[in-house]
C-alpha cells in the first residue's frame, strides 16, 4: 500500500514538474483556446500582489492578449483553482513567441505590481447595479468601496484605480424623478444624499455632487487612472462644466434652474466632451446630447453592435492594452448613456470603439495632467437592455465576455509597464 501511495506521490509530482521545468515559462491564452477570460485577469492580478510578488508579461496582439507568466508551481495551482488555461512553454518557445511580437503589431508589456483598486459606489447600490463590481467579484480582484464621505475626506490619494460606479454626478438622482419618485428605494436614495450633503455643509444635493466632482477631476489631473461606465461618464463632465450654476429643475432640488445656465458652461473643466446642450426637463431620462440613448430606446429592435480599433502595439501601447480582446465586433448594450456623440468629444480623446457606419462612439480614453480616463458606455456588457430591479447577471454563464474583457483591460493598465529591449 506504501509502495503504491509512493509511485502515486512520484507522478503527481512528475505532473508539476512538467509545467514547472525552470527552463520555460506559462502561457496563459486570451483567444478562443481559453475557458475563463475573466478569471485570466484575476490570475494575472493575483500573480503580482505582493504576497507573490512575480512579475507578468502581457502580450499585446498575441492570441487576444495573452499573459506569459513566470515558471512557477504556485500559478499552475492557482489557475487549476480558478479554472484557467495556460500551456506549459519552453525556453525555444518562448523566443519563438518574442520573435514573433518582435516582428509584427504586437509588443510586450510588463505587469509588476497590483493596483490599488477603489469603486465609488454608495451603500444603497445593489451588488448586481454595476458591471464592474460583477467583473471583479468574479475575477477575483481585491477592491474597496468608498463613496462621497471618502471622496471629500482626502482618501482618493491612497488608490491607483477609481472606478465609478452608475453615479449622477449632476445630482439629480438619476433623472429617475417621472416615473420613481414615490417608489421606496428612491426615496431611500433621495434621502442617503441629503444627509451626506447636510454633513458637509452643503445646501443641495447637486452642491455636493459639484465638490465630488471636482475633487475626481483633482484625482485624475495628479496620476489617477478612471475609469466610469454608463450614466457616469457624461454626469461627470455636465456637472465639472456646471461648476457654481444651478442646471438642476427645482421639482429635483427646490430651487430655480440659473438663467442663460447653457451660456455659462464652461467646457475648459471637462474631462472628454465639450460643446454639448443640456436636458433640464425632469421627465425627460436624458442629461444632454453627449448620449444617443434616446434613440436606442425608441427602436428596441435595434442592437447596436460596435467595432474595436486596432492600435499599434509598439507606438500606442495604452490603448493597445485597453482594446485587447478574442473579438473585434462586441455586441452592443443599453444603458442610461449608451454611445457618445462623436462631434461632442474632444479632439484629444481616442476613440477606441464606435458603431460602424455611425456617429457614435463606445469606448474613449483620454489623458488629463499626469492621469487618465476610460469611458465606456452602456450599462451591462451582457444584458442589452438592463431594468431597475432585473435579477443579476451571473458571470459563470458569460466568462468569455468579450464586452466584459474591456473592464478589465481597465484594471490591469495600471500595472503595465512597458518592457524594455535591447538595441
């Protein structure tokens, strides 16, 4: 029986030798060979927390955006957990690979240390309201929930990554006021917000909503990456350019829209849109003409799918890294703010992924100071037209999302660094 456990204990360790030979490396596959791509970015995240402490290579355009990990039994046994597919690599293979990146659009970038991940999301928020905080559950990637009471109290500066979560930063709760004010949940949100603004001294909810939005801006403009989705995106950028002007109608917060309030926005404070008009009535489910929901909604039919640049790995790794995936054609989704009117978007943001044939873009990325920022829009990659009170969207029936993969692209950018070769 000994002799029988022993020759057991002799294979298995034959087995792991085998994917751990010291002489190659561990291709982790991001086309259509893997079986988790959600799960891949939280091993690759795990592999550089400090508690392990390796360094991870992304190989951009390389089988959608594979990770090359170190030769080391630990990620063998991690991603067997996590349900991963990797192949096992050696030493000829591995310079086969980096000859092949050498000589063609792709490149290598160096993953080396976990960021410090932060979600802005209030505590009345369900788990299932936002993609991203599906996406990292599932992934498994550490992240800390903060929200206006953080935000003010100076703690952004302790985080690398900001993610907010499906806020109106014009603080009108969401322009749900037509069809949800007397419904129990919006008058829960209603009164959360007005607590937190009396707390710090403001009058109005849309006054605080200015001063979180100001202190993100601050955040970006000295080295922090954020990233927003959906409503997030444009509401940021409407209440920076409403900075000091009353844009909100008095049914929402009491008090009389300013004159001439369009006249008065000042573009210069915005992050990626300018030049846009704002829609102030309350029973009208659209801030501005930066979004092309409206019309979405009108023609149900319509599933507007969109289309990923390519970028040149070499020359624009940032965006390279942001766009990579196992597909270029991502179906489309629904949201609040759904698509991006090209003629309001700066003429300094990239456009990383619009509908064919259309005005709109999906998907941007721009640079602010020492910072940046990635909006995508829409509200869940995989349910196209999401409802107030839909059940959640379980991500082990969509862990090859493509549209999901773009969140986290997101999240591991701030750990890349682009490697170094030799001339």
């Amino acid at each position: 029986m000994f002799r029988y456990l022993s020759s057991i204990f002799v294979l298995i360790s034959a087995i792991v030798s085998s994917f751990s030979s010291g002489n190659g490396e561990m291709l982790v596959p991001m086309d259509d060979e893997q079986t988790d791509h959600l799960k891949a970015y939280g091993l690759a995240y795990w592999a550089v927390k400090p508690e392990q402490g390796m360094t991870v290579k992304w190989l951009l355009n390389y089988r959608g955006g594979s990770f090359l990990f170190p030769d080391d039994p630990r990620v063998v046994s991690h991603a067997n957990i996590m349900g991963v597919a990797y192949e096992s690599v050696s030493a000829g293979k591995t310079a086969q690979i980096e000859d092949e990146i050498a000589h063609n659009n792709m490149d290598i970038v160096l993953l080396e240390k976990a960021p410090r991940i932060a979600v802005y999301s209030p505590s009345t928020a369900q788990p299932w309201d936002d993609a991203v905080v599906l996406a990292l559950t599932y992934a498994e990637i550490d992240f800390t929930t903060i929200w206006d009471a953080e935000v003010l109290s100076g703690v952004l500066e302790k985080f690398d990554w900001l993610h907010l979560h499906h806020e109106d930063f014009t603080g009108q709760l969401g322009k749900f006021y037509a069809v949800y004010r007397n419904a129990p949940w919006y008058l829960t949100m209603q009164e959360t917000n007005q607590k937190m603004a009396q707390r710090f001294g403001f009058a109005t909810i849309p006054e605080l909503k200015n001063n979180v939005a100001s202190v993100i801006r601050s955040y970006v403009d000295k080295g922090g990456f954020l990233f927003a989705m959906c409503a997030a995106t444009d509401t940021l950028d409407i209440s920076l350019a409403a900075l000091d002007i009353d844009i909100v109608p008095p049914e929402i917060d009491g008090t009389p829209i300013e004159l001439n309030y369009q006249k008065k926005l000042n573009f210069g404070n915005c992050l990626a849109f300018e030049n846009f008009s704002l829609v102030t009535r309350p029973e009208i489910y659209e801030y501005s003409d930066i979004d092309v929901s409206q019309e979405n909604y009108k023609n149900a039919h319509l599933k507007e799918d969109f289309v990923l640049f390519e970028f040149a790995a070499k020359y624009d790794p940032i965006p390279a890294m942001l766009t990579q995936c196992h597909r270029r054609l991502i179906k489309g989704f629904l949201g609040q703010t759904t698509c991006f009117d090209k003629t309001k978007i700066k003429k300094n943001v990239v456009i990383m992924g619009e509908v064919k044939g259309e005005n709109k873009a999906k998907y941007i990325h721009g640079t602010v100071g020492k910072g940046t920022f990635s909006f995508y829009g829409g509200h869940d990659p995989e349910d196209y037209a999401h409802e107030v009170g839909e059940a959640p969207t379980n991500l082990i029936f969509f862990k090859n999302s493509p549209g999901y993969r773009l969140i986290l692209n997101n999240v591991l950018f701030p750990a890349a660094k682009k490697e170094k070769r030799k001339t």
